[in-house]
C-alpha cells in the first residue's frame, strides 16, 4: 500500500512539474513592443529559417519574400519560400485581426482555418497544413508561437505534429523591410507559382 502511494505521489509531482512548465500566450500580456499583426506584416518582408526533422537534424534551410496588405483588420500576406533543396513554394495568407487580439486566419494549403490569439509581444496559433509528402499529401498539425523582437524583427518557433507525435520543427527570423512596399509584383509571382 506505501509503494502504491508513493508511486502516485510521484506521478502527480512529475504531471504537476509538466504542467507548470507550459507555457501560456497570457504569460506575454506584459511584454513589449506589442505584436500587431497589421503593423508588422505590411508591406515587405523577409523571413529566413531552418527545419530540424524528428531527430533535431537540420533537414531543409529556406529564405523567403514577403508582403502584406491590411484593411480595417483584414488583410492579405502573400509569400514565396526559396528550399535549400531547390523547391520554390508560395502561401496566400487571408488573415483577420480583432480588437481582443482574435486572429483567424486560411491559405490555400491550410485544411480548414486557423486560429489564435495575440498577447503582448507574442502570436500563439494553430493550424492544420497539407503538405506533398511521397508523392502524395500529408496533413499535419502546425502549432506557431511567434516573438516580437523589436519593431522590425520577429522570431518565429515552430512544431509540426501528427498523431500527436512531433515530427519536426522550424525556427525562422522575419524582417520587416519597408512598410509602405507596393504588393502587386509579389502578388503576382505567387499567383504563377499556384496556377504551376
């Protein structure tokens, strides 16, 4: 009967241990300079990143051009990701912004829509991605916590999951490079890229 009660007591320490370590998208409400959305996806940007597979060994690296353009809380972020492996890819982001910092978001390679919640400086979302996988697709489980650095830079950490599993992880650094960057050359690349 004690080592029963013992084993319990020690599960519930380690369970209580690991539930004290999440962390909470509440948990950045103080922290500044606020992250919002349709300051910093405006205009041009640029993003560089690194995905680790299930290992923690560097699979692909990938720098990419973005642009956004934002209306009363809505707005359109387009971008085009350069692989490492030699795969150009684009995403078309339609994205909302409400006041309690909401954030809803769909893509073309998004399987239904995704959602969040911004906090302080910090972006927590969740998302399922379709990606080609063997010659065929696979959908995954994207969970993104995004930082803001500063007024111009953002870190981006990301989770990939299925069947509640890890599978990889992306770490990528965004720079906003001019705000008042016209769209319409982007846009269109991206267009040609999914018409492909």
């Amino acid at each position: 009967m004690q080592k029963y009660f013992w084993q319990s007591a020690a599960l519930a320490s380690a369970l209580t241990l690991i539930a004290g370590c999440s962390q909470s998208i509440s948990d950045y409400t103080q922290l500044t300079p606020a992250l919002k959305l349709d300051r910093f996806f405006l205009g041009a940007g640029q993003a560089y990143g690194v995905m680790h597979d299930w290992r923690g060994q560097q699979s692909v690296r990938f720098v990419a051009d973005l642009c956004g353009e934002w209306q009363q809380g809505s707005g359109d972020l387009y971008e085009v990701f350069y692989f490492s492996d030699g795969r150009v890819e684009q995403r078309h982001w339609q994205l909302t912004q409400n006041a309690d910092g909401e954030v809803r978001g769909t893509a073309g390679d998004v399987v239904g829509e995704a959602t969040g919640q911004l906090a302080g400086n910090s972006l927590y979302w969740q998302y399922v991605l379709r990606i080609p996988y063997d010659g065929d697709t696979l959908d995954v489980t994207v969970k993104d916590w995004l930082h803001l650095v500063d007024e111009k830079n953002l870190i981006n950490r990301t989770t990939l999951h299925k069947f509640g599993f890890k599978v990889a992880e992306l770490t990528l650094s965004i720079q906003q490079l001019d705000a008042n960057a016209d769209c319409s050359a982007l846009k269109q690349q991206v267009a040609e890229i999914a018409a492909d």
